[in-house]
C-alpha cells in the first residue's frame, strides 16, 4: 500500500495564525454626564449658595425694609474611597503552550519579554476598568453590594441618592407605581418623568435623563410600535444612544451603568432606575480622574513575576437632591 503512514499523528490544529482577539466590552459612557472635582486627598467641602428674594411693596423714598432671606450659604462633604487593581502574570507558564510564540528568546523574562500579550492584556484591562467604572458611578453601594467586589468599593449616584432623599419621586407625583418596564408601560413612565420634573430645571441646558440600555431599548421599540415616531439610528446615534423624547425637550440617554443585568444578584433599588439630572449637580469627587489611566507595570526578579497596579480614589455627591426625579419599580 503507498502513501503516509500518519497513526503515529495526531490530529493537528493551527494554534498560532490568527492575532490575539478580545471580547467586546463597553466602556466608561456616564462619565461626562457629571461634574468631576479634582484635588480630594480624603474629604473635602463643597460650598453652595441660596437665595429667596421677597416682593414688597415701594411707596416713598427711605422705607427700605428687608424681607428676603439674604441667602444661605451651606456645604456638602464628599468623602473619597481608595480601591485598587492588582494583577500579576508568570510568563513561564507559557513556555510548555503554543502561547510561547509571544515569548521573546532568551529565558530570563522581564516585562519586555512579552510585547505582543502585554499589550494585548493592558487594553483589555484598560477597556474592563472602564466597564466597572462605569457600573460603579452608578451602582456601586459600600453597604448593599458586598456580593460584588467592583460595586462595593464606594458609593455610586443611585446609594448617594437614597442616603440624602428629599428628590421628587416620580410615582409620588403620578400616583402610579410600576413592578417592572415594558413596552406597554415605558411611554406613560416617560411622560410622568416629564411632567416630574420641577420647572425650575426643564430649561437648564445641561438636564439629562438617564435609563439602561435595556429600558432605552423598550422605549424605542414602543416609539415604533405607536407609529407617531421613527427613529433611524445614525452611526453617531449607535454611540451616543440618545434621543429627545418625542414632544418635549427631555434629552435621555441610555447608559450601561444602569443595566439591570450588570449583576444578578443586584437589590431591587439598583435596577430600572431613570434618573433625570443636571450635570453641574451630580458631582464626582477624585484626587485626579486620569490617575485610572495611570498604571504601574513591573517585573520582580525576586517572584518572577510581572505585577500590575492601579489606584483610584473616588466618590460621589449631589448639591440639590431637590432637582433630580427618580423613577424606581416597586
């Protein structure tokens, strides 16, 4: 018989032709929905000033007779937290694998050793911190998310909300309380965060109402739906995954930092939420916002190991609770 003798084979994949492919993730999206304050070392207070002028009647000259408050002046603390992410990678583990074509000749390994991988894993990290950075902002709770380690490190805007309370609480003002969003029910949700929001902010250029992705979604399917809108998404519109809601001039935009599937084990409290504010009254307090992009990558000779190490110190806070309507199921 001619040919191969191949039973001493076995079968062959090919391992080392395609490039390091990453999952998709999304990103840091809310973060230029806030104020961000710099220079916090630990705690720091942040002025605000109120007035309430008084009309009175003006008959004759010298019958000045102050009737106003003057003002208040008051302050909010914000308090930042410190957490860190740590990692490290013994690239001698690659040697015996396929994945030592990223391995450099030579056997003493250092962060160079590496490139490609190393490359490769700091814009995957980088792309990750962005996704927890952005679930935090807004869902992260020092008290209610110890089952979560990126959502417990410091208090997002959702737990600051609650601890200050005094916000106009849309189904209060409805009188209509939801156990969930759909499609049959997102419209008349809409409309009562409209019609909740205090005339003193409907005019302020930067009020934004935020919602999840997955209750975006739900508006824009039942929009459709009731044939009195349609909404063609440009590639800017995929970004920005925003809209004017129909008839109004309430900008809302979708942010995965308000998904109800960010986490499974989530409190109620903290899914299908919408939450109409102004930027200049949500505050995000930092020692410095680019320090999460400021990261240390070193080899030591002493574990042969290459570590990673990046620290953050954040928090949030909110001047007027007053101004901000939050839509929570019941």
């Amino acid at each position: 018989m001619s040919g191969f003798t191949l039973s001493g084979l076995g079968t062959f994949t090919v391992e080392d032709k395609a490039g390091l492919k990453r999952k998709s993730v999304y990103g840091a999206v809310s973060m230029d929905l806030f104020t961000i304050y710099e220079g916090i070392k630990y705690s720091e207070k942040l002025p605000y000033l109120t007035t309430q002028p008084a009309m009175q009647a003006y008959a004759t000259c010298a019958s000045i007779n102050p009737s106003g408050d003057g003002g208040t002046l008051a302050q909010i603390t914000l308090t930042v937290d410190t957490f860190s992410f740590q990692d490290s990678w013994c690239l001698r583990q690659l040697e015996i694998k396929y994945a030592q074509k990223y391995l450099k000749k030579g056997t003493n390994y250092d962060e160079n050793s590496a490139p490609e991988l190393i490359n490769a894993i700091l814009e995957d990290y980088s792309a990750r911190q962005a996704k927890i950075y952005e679930m935090a902002v807004w869902q992260s709770s020092k008290t209610q998310n110890g089952f979560n380690t990126n959502l417990k490190q410091f208090n997002g805007f959702i737990q600051t909300l609650t601890t200050l309370g005094g916000f106009v609480n849309q189904q209060t003002v409805a009188g209509t309380a939801y156990t969930s969003i759909t499609t049959a029910n997102v419209l008349t949700i809409l409309d009562n965060q409209w019609l909740a929001t205090p005339a003193d902010i409907k005019r302020s250029d930067d009020l934004v109402t935020c919602m999840g992705d997955d209750t975006f979604d739900k508006m824009i399917i039942a929009l459709k739906n009731a044939n009195n809108y349609n909404w063609t998404a440009t590639s800017a519109d995929a970004g920005s995954r925003s809209i004017t809601y129909p008839g109004t001039t309430m900008k809302i935009v979708a942010v995965p930092g308000l998904n109800a599937d960010n986490d499974s084990n989530l409190p109620a409290a903290f899914k299908n939420r919408i939450i109409t504010f102004q930027k200049d009254n949500y505050i995000v307090g930092t020692d410095l916002i680019s320090d999460e992009n400021d990261i240390d990558m070193w080899y030591e000779k002493k574990e042969d190991l290459i570590y990673y190490r990046n620290i953050m110190k954040m928090t949030t806070g909110i001047f007027f609770p007053e101004f901000t309507v939050s839509f929570a199921t019941v």
